[in-house]
C-alpha cells in the first residue's frame, strides 16, 4: 500500500527494491529519494520512513495504533492525496477530516497487521464472550497479491510492480468511498427535515446511519432514493438504528405490512404507490417520494 500512495502522488515514480548498503546511502543523500520499509531509519526531512528500528522509532497514534511505513507514508502525504482527490471531484469537503477518516477506516488496519498487534481487541470483535476470527483489510490485501511461489522462475520484482498497480485501484476507490460518506454526512446535514422525526435525502449517502442515528436523536425514519428503480422516482424508507450500523431501530415499520409488496401492500396501508416492506420491518418502499412519505407518516402514528 505504501507504494500505491507514492505511485498515485508520483506518477513515473521508479521503485528500486535493495538492501544494498551503498545503494541505500545513495538514495538517503539523493533529495528526490523517499525511502521507505528499509534501512532502520525515521526521518521525514530526509524523506526516510522506517518503522523496524528499536531507537528513533516512530511513537504510535493517541490510540495506540503503531506505524508502519504505510503509516508514516500516509501521515507525510496522505492530506496531499486527499487534496487531489477533492479538487478532482469538485467538492468542499475537508482535507484533514478526509485524511483521518481514511487513517482510521484502512490504514490503522494494515498497520496492526504490519508492526505488530493484530490481537488487539480493537481489531477482534467479540459476540458475547467469544472472539471472533475476522479478516482485516490488510490481510486480505496480502492474499490478493500476486503468488511467486507458484511459478517455477519467480520474478519478485514484477510481482511487487503487479501488486503496487492492483493496490493503487484500491486505494482509489477506498478513498472514493471515504469522500462519498464526508460529502453525504454534508447533505444529510442539509437535508429536509419532515417534523424531525423523518429525514429525507436526495442522493444515496453510504453509512448515513454514522450520522442520523447520532446527530438526530428524534428522527425515526430516514428516506432515500432507491438504487435499483431505473426511473429515478422511488424512495427507501430505512428504519434509523439505534446507533452506527445497529441491527437494532427505533421504530420497525408496522407489523401488517411484513413482507408486503405492491397491490397488497396499498391494500393494507391505503397508500397509492406503496412499494415493498421487508419481511423484518427495518426497510421499506413507496414508488415516488409521495408514497414514501405516506408509509413513513403512517408508521410513526401506528
């Protein structure tokens, strides 16, 4: 991952991957070298980002989290990365707050893995009181990278190019996906209010839940536009949780309407449009923003 960020930052960016002392003295006294992963050494004036050295290496985050070179890498230039990205999408998010987000959601991951922590219950979700084996993005990253062991003249070299490629796309749309969440929160933010117990969104907002369920303690009902509909003109009604991502809600919607679709649902709720509500009562649907605010009214007084 680190040479994904500094191959997007850099573009024609040649990586030379040695341990050759005289190699790596070169490049420490070049002013265009970054070197990184190697050589024992943290210094980022000289563009040095090691993390394996025992003096001189870097303190770990607030939360404890250690760096690795990825990391260091990311903290030196992941504002830049951001920045690049915001100003290509046109949007007024903010550069740190981005940074951070993408910190906390990937880079702090792949970092446990690499300097060390991995048993953290930070990372090991618990149900009850059993650990769960779960697998976090870096090591997924690590079996998705290219296999030398299995061809019989491994080239390491172009495996680490193929995975520094494959790496970089992922990055991307990591990030992407990051910018998406901070500029929906800006929207939801912004967005109308139906008697604050409903709130209606006009575009799809990835985790809107981080938000609502937090922000807006009387809202029961969150609205949206349904990403299936090819016309454009339904509407989701979620069931807000009672916090981030919950299973649990403030308010299912009516039991008479459990697993009810189109004619049957109208039939039982009156509404013309009413679409669909889930057999579990956390999500359901209107055909147009109309309807949708119907069953949304309707739930919240059954």
């Amino acid at each position: 991952m680190a040479g994904a960020l500094l191959s997007s930052l850099f573009p024609g960016i040649r990586f030379v991957r040695t341990r050759d002392e005289e190699k790596l003295a070169e490049a420490k006294e070049s002013p265009t070298a970054i070197v990184f992963d190697v050589d024992g050494e943290f210094d980022t004036e000289r563009l040095n980002f090691d993390h394996h050295q025992r003096e001189g290496a870097p303190a770990p985050r607030e939360n404890g989290v250690r760096y690795s070179s990825f990391g260091l890498l990311w903290r030196q230039f992941g504002v830049d990365y951001c920045r690049g990205l915001i100003e290509e999408f046109g949007l007024t998010v903010d550069t740190e707050e981005l940074a951070e987000l993408i910190d906390v959601e990937l880079v702090q991951g792949i970092d446990t893995l690499d300097a060390g922590g991995i048993d953290d219950p930070r990372f090991r979700p618990m149900v009850g009181s059993t650990p769960v084996e779960i697998k976090t993005f870096g090591l997924a990253l690590f079996e998705l990278a290219p296999q030398p062991l299995l061809y019989e003249q491994p080239d390491y070299n172009s495996a680490y190019l193929e995975a520094v490629e494959m790496t970089k796309r992922f990055l991307r749309k990591f990030a992407e996906s990051c910018l998406a969440k901070l500029y929906g929160r800006q929207l939801i933010r912004a967005g109308r209010r139906v008697k604050e117990c409903i709130v209606v969104s006009p575009k799809i907002v990835p985790d809107w839940s981080d938000v609502v369920s937090v922000e807006f303690e009387e809202t029961l009902f969150y609205l949206e536009p349904d990403p299936s509909d090819p016309t454009g003109q339904a509407y989701m009604i979620w069931q807000v949780p009672t916090a981030p991502r919950a299973f649990s809600g403030r308010k299912p919607l009516p039991e008479s309407w459990a697993g009810k679709r189109g004619s049957d649902l109208e039939a039982v709720t009156g509404i013309p449009g009413a679409g669909f509500c889930h057999d579990y009562r956390f999500v359901g649907g209107g055909k147009n923003i109309e309807a949708a605010l119907a069953m949304a009214r309707a739930a919240i007084l059954a």
